[in-house]
C-alpha cells in the first residue's frame, strides 16, 4: 500500500486540496478555464470509473481539481466552489 501512496502524493501533493469535483466534462472546463485566468496553479485529477465491458456501456468520467492550501480561498471564490 506504500507504493500506492507515494504514487498517490507524487500526483497530488499533501499540500494540495481538492476544491472542485464533477461528472460534467463543460462544468469542469469552466472551472479550470477561471483559475487559469485568475492565474491560479493547480492539477487535475479525471478518473474513467468505466466498470463494465462492451459497446452499449458509456463510461463516466470524475474531474477533480487540485490547488495549493494558500490558494485555497481564492480558488474556491473563483470557481464559486464550496
């Protein structure tokens, strides 16, 4: 499990938190597109939480958005978060 977590923080350092999370592909965009003009450093995270097999299946996609503990309040009034 070890391993796991480093991954883990290597991508998505302790020092960042998660200020944003959708299902919508244009929600995220827009959020992501507000911190950029805001000048906000952050990451994103998108998970394909596809669990089945076959073509009839459509997959869903989690978009997470990562930004620095200082930058935190201002991420969070910029992208009307929270």
């Amino acid at each position: 499990m070890g391993f796991l977590k480093s991954i883990w923080r290597f991508f998505v350092p302790r020092e960042r938190t998660l200020i944003f999370t959708s299902f919508q592909q244009d929600d995220y965009a827009r959020a992501k597109n507000r911190l950029q003009q805001s000048g906000i450093p952050h990451r994103s995270r998108i998970v394909n939480w596809d669990g089945g097999r076959g073509f009839s299946h459509t997959r869903r996609m989690q978009y997470s958005i990562y930004v620095a503990k200082a930058d935190e309040n201002a991420a969070v009034e910029t992208t009307g978060s929270k």
